[in-house]
C-alpha cells in the first residue's frame, strides 16, 4: 500500500519561507511523477508544482520564481521549497504521486501566510 506523508506547514509572515517534505513509502515501482496540490480556502484545488522521473519541473505562474519542487535521488521524498511568501499561498497542500494513470494522495498539510 503506497503512504504519502507531508509535513512542515505552519504559520508564517509574509515574506517568511517554509520548506514541505512529503515522503512515499510502500511502493515497489517507480512513480513517473510526483506533485504539489494546494486548495486554498472557497478555491479549486491547484496544481503547485510537478516533478518528473527525469527530473523535469513545471509550475504554476502563481509560485514561478519563489518556489521550489525538488526529490531524493531514490525518488521516494519530494520537497517543495517556499520563498517570499504571500498571504494568498494560505491553502491546504497536498503531495501526489503517479505511477501510469494512478495518482495517490497524501492527507495534505496547512500553510497559513499572514500578513
């Protein structure tokens, strides 16, 4: 049974950082992608950031340029790096991996940007 576990939200200022590591546990085969989803608050749940197998990235327009996705060389712990901040980063995030056309999910975790 594939285990997505995110952590590392919290409450920051405006202009703080935070840095979310999500850790797969369980699988056998290698995800082809593994991403970051936020729901922020009375919005559609977003597509934040996407790492490849190959290790090629693509983001939102929203986070170009403040954030960050990255993996571990064994492709089981994806982070997600925030920089500057903006209180309409406030969602809930939540860490996906593909493995052919399965997505798994973690149980997301809450950022919270306060200005």
């Amino acid at each position: 049974q594939v285990l997505l576990v995110e952590s590392g939200g919290g409450v920051v200022q405006a202009g703080g950082s935070l840095r979310l590591p999500c850790i797969a546990s369980g699988s056998t085969f290698t995800f082809n992608s593994m991403a970051w989803y936020r729901q922020g608050p009375g919005k559609q749940r977003e597509l934040v950031a996407r790492i490849t197998s190959d290790g090629s990235t693509n983001y939102a327009d929203s986070v170009k340029g403040r954030f960050t996705i990255s993996r571990n060389n064994a492709e089981t712990t994806v982070y997600l790096q925030m920089n500057s901040l903006k209180p309409e980063d406030t969602a809930v995030y939540y860490c996906t991996a593909r493995f052919l056309f399965k997505d798994f999910w973690g149980q997301g975790t809450q950022v919270t940007v306060s200005s």
